[in-house]
C-alpha cells in the first residue's frame, strides 16, 4: 500500500450544533469525511427544540417556486440550495429518519406527533452512527496564528486543525440559546463582509398614542396586554392592500407581536429605519364589507353607548374596541364614516422593533458576495458559511428551517468539493 492510499481521511470542523450545522455535518459524514462538530450550549439543537414548542414546523407545502417567493431580494441567492432540498425533500428526509410528517390546514408541514425532540434524537443518533463527534460547552473564538480553530471550553482552551470548517453559528438573536452573533468581528477582521445584523419576525413597540405616554395608554396596558387579537387582517399598503394578510396577534406591554405581525416584520423595520416610523393598517372586521361597516356604523343607536352599540351591531367589544378608543380621537368615534373607515383600516403607528434578542430570527450576517458559489468564503479558503448567519430573511412557517437545512448541505457539498481538490484520490 502506498503512503498516498495509506493517508487518514479529510477532517472537517462543523461549528454550530443548530440544523444548518448538523445538517452540514449530516453530509460531510456521507463523504466520507471525519467531522468533529463543535457547539457553545450544553447540548445541540437548543433552538431548534424551542421552536418546536408549540409544533414543529418543518417546512411548507406549497411549490418551489412559491416557496423561493418567501425569501424576497434574497431568491436568487438561495434559488440553487432550496431547489435542490424544497419543502418536499425535506419531508422525505425525515421520513427516512423515521418521523412521519403531515400538512396542516394552513399549509405547514409538521411531525405528525408535532414534537421536535424525537426528530432531534433520530437525527443525532444516525450521526453519532455515522462517526460524527459532537463536543458540547466549547465556544469557538477565532483563529490561532497558524490556522487552528480557538475553542473555550469548561477546562480551558484548546485547538483544533481541520482540512475544512463550516460555520454554522446562527444569527443574534435569542443569545440564550447560543445565537449571539459575536462572531462579527472575528469575521470581519479577517476581511469578510457582514451586513449589520437586525431583528427579523420580530415584535413592535408602538408610538406615543396620547400626551405624556410613551406607547399604550395604562388602561390598555392593565385591561389588555397579553391578549390575542384574533379574526383580523393587516396591510401595510393604504391604499390598493394588495398585501392584506388574515391572522391575529397580541398586544404587548409596549406594542404588538405574533405570526401577523412578523409577517411585515420586514417592511415595518425598513420603514422605520427610512422615514423614522412606520404604519401596520389593522381590518377589525375582514369578514365585513366597507359598506356592511359603514351601514352599521350610521345606524341610529339612541340611547345606548357606542360601545353597546357596536358590540350589538358588529360583535365588537373587548380589545378590539379598546383599540378603537385608544387610537382614534373623540370626533373620529362620533363620525359614523370615520369610524367605518377605522374598523376596516384601523392605523397603528410603530416606533421601533423590538430588541434584536427577542426576535424570531436575525436579519443580515454574511453577505453573499462574500462567498462563492459554494458557500466557501473567499477572504478564507476552506472556510464555508450556512443558515442563519448568511444574509437572508423570510417569514415564520418553515421557511427558516427550510433554508437553514438547505444552505448547510450546499457548504458541506462545497466543503466535500474543496477537499476533493486538496486531497485526490490515490491512482489506480
């Protein structure tokens, strides 16, 4: 046997233990490679097991091209990986781990006992069966002079060499859990180009909405907060809403959160950055026509109070009349067109997204010019990037695990590539 044929196999370095580096690690093990994956938490997958909370959702039904609609000015950069890992061979994915998936009404797809934890066991379980070690409590923190990955551990620091590294470390949000973007500079100082990290499906904080307040006015804070609105719809186009959106949301201390609202999220935080604030149009009544509404509204009430009015007339009551009161003036509630005009349009000024930790996900990160086709860093070869640390977005309902899924295989693939190149087969 020759030296050549005798040499040990590639080793690749898997940094981040969310599903875009376990999913890099997934195929770099199928290569034929030796991968050591290494995560900050005590265990993998923290984030992962908290989105799956309240059920898991994997990905979506709908068509791939639909689907690539869902990642906006980022679509063509993403084109070539979800093409190749869509809604559909990610359920064929974990059906081959065993966890039988199902569509929901809405379309999402979810495990059929809607849990991550099995998922996350079957998966880790065929890894370790595949060779991959996994390291937990140890946070990498850059480069050594001579190229050696810089890991903390509970005993200290320690170094490791690897053939190829894929960085798989998340964005900045929910910190917590690991995703705490403090891999900025260290790419950056090595002359990567990061665009600024910001809060994605992500909640508000209202504008002032009376004298001396500094968002909701104490009765709707007290009365409300926590609250669901629900059997509403938004728009933030006024005038055609050609983006009206059904679903419901919660009032918060300060403003508002949940799936309708991080459906703008997006818009609502460019706004804001622009112009200084922005405007969600809330439909009270999206089962209601603008004359339905305006008729009742003119309706003679007599004696009665507006409010029993349109509790009798429309079903309004509860938050949804508390926000009538809170963001139209006296004169705007006694105006029946006015008002009519509120119920199906109800304006809510937002001042700021809230703090990026508390978001769902993480806006910006490495910009895809940064990389090569790959996914390889050009500043650093041999060095690949995947999930949500690149410089993409898009809105809750699987799309985020989605891409996160399919940028891991597309580095471990190009990782795979590039040692290839470095390491060819022995002749003959």
């Amino acid at each position: 046997m020759t030296a050549r044929q005798a040499q040990p196999p590639a080793r690749a370095a898997v940094i981040g233990g969310g599903p875009a580096g376990l999913m890099a690690a997934e195929v770099l093990a199928a290569g034929g490679v030796a991968v050591d994956l290494f995560d900050a938490m005590p265990s993998v997958g923290r984030k992962f097991l908290l989105a799956g909370r309240g059920g898991l959702n994997l990905t979506h039904s709908e068509s791939t091209e639909r689907l690539l609609g869902r990642y906006g000015e980022r679509r063509g950069a993403l084109a070539a990986a979800i093409a190749a890992f869509d809604g559909s061979a990610v359920r064929a994915w974990a059906d081959a781990l065993g966890i039988g998936t199902f569509v929901g009404t809405s379309g999402r797809v979810f495990p059929k006992d809607m849990k991550a934890a099995p998922l996350l066991r079957a998966w880790l379980h065929r890894l370790r069966e595949s060779g991959v070690k996994l390291h937990a409590r140890h946070r990498w923190t850059g480069w050594d002079a001579h190229g050696a990955l810089r890991l903390h551990t509970p005993g200290g620091e320690v170094l490791h060499a690897a053939d190829a590294t894929v960085l798989a470390l998340g964005g900045a949000s929910w910190s917590r859990l690991g995703s705490d973007g403090a891999w900025v500079p260290w790419l950056e100082q090595r002359g990567v180009a990061i665009a600024p990290l910001q809060p994605s499906n992500c909640g508000f904080d209202v504008q002032p909405t009376g004298p001396g307040r500094s968002g909701w006015s104490e009765h709707l804070r007290q009365r409300f907060a926590g609250q669901p609105l629900k059997t509403v719809a938004a728009f933030t186009d006024a005038q055609g809403r050609t983006d009206l959106q059904a679903g419901e949301f919660v009032v918060t201390d300060t403003g508002v959160e949940g799936s309708l609202v991080y459906a703008f999220s997006a818009r609502l935080r460019d706004a804001i950055a622009s112009d200084g604030g922005a405007t969600l149009y809330v439909d009270l009544l999206p089962q209601h026509s603008e004359a339905q509404v305006l008729a009742e509204c003119s309706h003679p009430r007599g004696p009665r109070s507006l409010s029993t009015h349109l509790k009798s007339r429309l079903g309004l009551h509860g938050l949804k009349m508390a926000l009538l009161h809170e963001l139209l003036t006296p004169g705007q509630l006694a105006d029946a067109a006015q008002l009519a005009r509120a119920i199906k349009a109800l304006p809510l000024p937002l001042a700021r997204p809230r703090p990026l930790d508390e978001a769902i996900s993480t806006a910006g990160g490495v910009r895809f010019d940064a990389l090569d086709e790959h996914l390889m860093l050009r500043a650093l070869p041999g060095v690949f990037c995947a999930g949500e640390m690149l410089d993409w977005e898009a809105p809750t309902g699987g799309y985020l695990l989605t891409a996160c899924m399919a940028t891991g295989r597309v580095a471990a693939q190009g990782a795979l590539h590039w040692l290839r190149a470095l390491r060819p087969p022995p002749e003959g």
